[in-house]
C-alpha cells in the first residue's frame, strides 16, 4: 500500500468518526475530523502523483474514500444543525442528488461508480467547505448557493462523460478533453 493510499484510508476511517462525534453532539470533534479528511482528500492525489505512484486503483479508492467521508459529514451536519439544514433544505437536496445522481447514472451503465476527478469537482470541494462555514458562522447563504451551482455544473459535465463513454475512465479533467482524445482516436484510425 502506497503513502497516498494509507492517507485515502485514513480518511475512510475519519468517516465514521466525524459522524459519531456529530451524533454525540461534540461539535469541536467534528469540525476537527472533517478538516482532517478535506486536507487528506486534497493531498493524497498530490502525493501519488509526486511520488509517480498515482494509479486507476488510487483513483477509485479516492472516490470511495470521498463517498464515504462527505456522506458522513452531511449526516453529521444534519446531526448537528437539524433546524438550520431544514430551512435550507432545497438547497441542501439539490446538492445532495447533485451529488448522487451522477454516481447512480455511472452504476447504471458501468456497474461501479466513476473516478473522474474532474476540474470542476474540484473546484466544488475546494469551495463548499468554506461557504459552508461563512453560512454556519454569518448565516449568510450566497456563497453556499454558489458552491451548489458548481456543484450541480459538475454534475451534469460527469452526466455527458458517462453518456458519452463505453466505458469507465479515471482522472479525466474535463469534457473536453474527452472529446479531444476521442477525436484524436477517430483521426488515428483514418
């Protein structure tokens, strides 16, 4: 087991922690937890990559590793600040099936979840987290909206990559680089 796959596992192991701690109502715990496992998921892909250990099996184990983790911080969420989700809670199901419904699409025509790690996915963990916090401390939800939006763009860009794929691919940054290659793999044949 790589060092980036020791830190992808740690962050599965922060899961239940996180959700635990919510339950049990330490805030503190928590909030410690769920920085913890943002910080793991934005280095072990840095760490593979600088250590030329970077893999398809890394990527999936990544995916599952966020599925679990940030599954397990929105339920701790719900846990901890059950009347501040409810009055937001269009909000918060659209993020939720943002979310879920390109891996259910992806289940459907593959049989396993995808790991595309695109850029936008990216760019939607990176600010979710922050907005989330500007929210809970300012009760002020512009930027959370925001993040959603990127979050729900995301989704649909994963939605047409699985459309258009037959079959599964790891670390595609974009829909347009899977055009390009696809394009690149009809001139080739030509």
């Amino acid at each position: 087991m790589t060092l980036a796959d020791r830190i992808t596992v740690s962050r599965m192991l922060a899961a239940p922690l996180a959700f635990g701690a919510a339950v049990m109502g330490f805030a503190g715990l928590y909030t410690a937890v769920v920085a913890y496992g943002l910080f793991s998921d934005a280095i072990d892909g840095l760490v593979a990559r600088a250590s030329k250990q970077a893999s398809a099996r890394g990527a999936r184990l990544d995916t599952l590793a966020d599925v679990m983790f940030y599954s397990a911080s929105v339920l701790g969420l719900v846990a901890l600040f059950p009347s501040r989700l409810a009055d937001e809670w269009e909000l918060f199901t659209i993020a939720t099936l943002a979310y879920v419904i390109p891996m259910v699409a992806a289940w459907c025509k593959f049989g396993r979840i995808t790991s595309y790690h695109t850029v936008l996915d990216r760019m939607a963990l990176l600010i979710i987290p922050p907005a989330l916090l500007v929210w809970l401390w300012s009760d002020t939800i512009f930027p959370l909206r925001t993040a959603a939006a990127v979050l729900v763009i995301a989704a649909m860009e994963e939605l047409l990559m699985t459309w258009r794929l037959q079959e599964p691919r790891d670390d595609v940054a974009h829909l347009f680089q899977l055009e390009s290659s696809s394009f690149r793999r009809r001139k080739e044949c030509v």
